[in-house]
C-alpha cells in the first residue's frame, strides 16, 4: 500500500506542465495556468467517467458534469494555445478543440437536463 500515494504523487507531478516548456507568449503565467486547469478538468473528467460505469444510480448525473468539465477543458486549451485569443491560430489547428468543446458542454447538458 505504500507504493500508492509514492504512485499518485508521480501521476500529479507528470500531469503538471513545465514552466520552461511553455512557448514565450505575452502572459507566462495565464498559459501556465490554462494548462494547469486543463489537466485538472481533464482527470476530472476522466474521473468522473470511470465513476459513472459503477456507480449506477448517478451515472447520469456523473456524465453530465464530465462532460461540462471536458468542454472546460477545452475552452482551457483554446485560451492558452491562442495567448487569450491574441494570437492568431490557423483554424486546422484548433479544429478539434472548436468542434468537441462545444459539442462536450451540449452532451453535458443534455445529460443534465434531459436524461
């Protein structure tokens, strides 16, 4: 049981980006943190998906609020690659994250609301 925490402590400190990889960009410190809260809402997400398979009675709701925190995530994604939409980034770039960050918010609400 010990090798657990040493497990997840190793898991959490991959998942955080490296300050010096970041591309130089007007705000440092907003990118790091838009990366940042994109792997938090991505494992949330994950998370709560994984939850969902075995805990029946709220899988519904557990869907919804993954999938809300997938298109958080995205949103996250869209705000540090393009420096707070001051850089232009060519649209084939951040295809996936137009078309599945919407996409992820009205699956979450339609789970929330409609199921």
């Amino acid at each position: 049981m010990a090798l657990l925490p040493e497990y997840v402590k190793h898991l959490v400190d991959s998942t955080l980006p490296e300050k010096e990889e970041l591309p130089h960009s007007h705000h440092p410190k907003a990118d790091y943190t838009f990366l940042l809260l994109r792997n938090v809402f991505v494992g949330l997400a994950a998370v709560l998906f994984l939850m969902a398979l075995f805990v029946r009675e709220y899988h519904t709701l557990l869907n919804g609020i993954a999938y809300v925190s997938g298109a958080v995530a995205y949103l996250a994604e869209c705000l540090a690659v393009t420096d707070c939409f001051r850089t232009k980034v060519p649209h084939t770039e951040l295809f996936m994250v137009y078309c599945f960050g919407p996409l992820y918010l009205l699956m979450g609400l339609n789970y929330l609301f409609w199921h």
